[in-house]
C-alpha cells in the first residue's frame, strides 16, 4: 500500500501545474448580466439605490464563487496528481499515478453539465469551478483514501479490485471518477501523459492526441440509448 497513500511530498517532480482562472469572455459574460439584472431591478423596483444593493450582492457572491474556483490548483507530478485548494495550512489530495487507468482519461466540453450527469454536485472529486466549460477526467484513488487527514482505515471494507492494464490483479483499492477544470486541455492532457508513461503504466502513450481528436461533448440531456462518454 505504499504506492497508494502518499503525502504530499511523495508526489515527485512536479511536471505541470494549473489554476482553472475564469477567462475573459467569462468575465465579460457576468458584468453583462449583472448591467442587465440591474436594469431590470431598475425597472421593477423604481428604486436605483435599491437595485444597485441587490445588484452588489450578487456581485459579491459570484466573486466568492470565482474566488473558490481560482483557489484550486491541478499539479501533475512524476509520482502522483496533487489536487485540490491551496489554502494555508491546507493538504492537496495526492492521487497516485498507478490507480490511474489511461483507458478513463476523458476530456469534456460544456463541462459545467458533466455533474449533473453523474448526479454528483459538491463532492471532493468535482474539482470543478462554476464557469469552467472544458475539463479533464478520470479514475482514480478514492477521495478518502486520497486526502491524507481523511483516511479511513474503514475504506477497505468496501474496495473494488483494481487490475493492472493487462488485467493482472495488483491491489484492491477504492476508485472515483474525477474530474479537474481546465483552460488548457491540451497541455494537461500531455502532461498527464508524460507523467503516466513516464511511470510506466501500460496504455498511456497517445491518450492526449486521442481525446484531443475526439472528446466527449456533454448536454443537458443525454440521450440514454448513446454511450457513456465517460467509458
């Protein structure tokens, strides 16, 4: 179980690193639709003073939503992904590169539609921000194993096995679909790759081009006869 529940400073050299930052076009988008509740706060209230307070209200909470999105940081390092807010005094989740099969890297767009897909909304594998539109997905460690002050010793009892690429059996360990924002798909996804095949792990080389080629585009609604893009 060494290779599975790493610290933080196990992880290795860091490879690559990101924060999925809003993009200007993501700016540009919400200080229009703030000009555009005010004036219709205006309109219905005949109150500008009164619209202009409710107007900075929902200003100030978009800000506290982007401020949450632009605290994470994606590091992809030689040992281990290292995910989650940079906060003081706060641990990243260390997601080990040998629970990582190439076969489930997915890249997404209209991502901000991939939770509800999954039915999964604020869960510690969503490294999501509410204006992200691409991002890169795949299974991994387990968040409760992941994170290193929320190990459970208890998570064995309800592991899954997980197979080595040439279906081998290498360890039992939990495994969550884990999805990271990202403005620069492509520099993930090869980073990824060169972090994955640099481990040695069977099946890495070409995942970048491949999803690059062909990624899962996300709707609101699915249409259930299709298949799972996530598979």
């Amino acid at each position: 179980m060494s290779d599975l529940l790493l610290q933080p400073q196990d992880a290795g050299r860091q490879l690559y690193a990101e924060r999925p930052l809003p993009s200007v076009w993501a700016v540009a988008v919400v200080l229009l639709l703030l000009l555009a509740f005010y004036t219709l706060l205006v309109a219905l209230l005949d109150s500008p003073a009164g619209a202009a307070l409710m107007t900075f209200g929902a200003a100030l909470l978009l800000v506290l939503l982007f401020a949450a999105g632009a605290l994470e940081k994606h590091r992809v390092c030689e040992r281990a992904l290292l995910l989650g807010p940079t906060l003081p005094r706060a641990l990243p989740y260390v997601v080990p590169l040998v629970t990582i099969d190439p076969a489930t890297v997915r890249l997404h767009r209209r991502a901000n539609f991939l939770a509800r897909r999954l039915a999964q909304q604020g869960t510690p594998n969503l490294r999501m921000a509410p204006y992200a539109t691409l991002a890169v997905s795949f299974k991994g460690l387990h968040p409760s194993a992941a994170h290193p002050r929320r190990r459970d010793a208890a998570a064995s009892l309800y592991t899954e096995p997980l197979l080595r690429y040439d279906n081998t059996p290498f360890t039992r360990v939990v495994t969550e679909r884990w999805v990271l924002a990202t403005r620069h798909p492509d520099r993930l996804l090869h980073a990824l790759e060169q972090a994955l095949t640099g481990a040695g792990i069977p099946g890495a080389a070409g995942v970048a081009e491949r999803e690059l080629r062909d990624p899962a585009v996300e709707r609101w609604r699915r249409d259930p006869d299709s298949p799972d893009p996530t598979v």
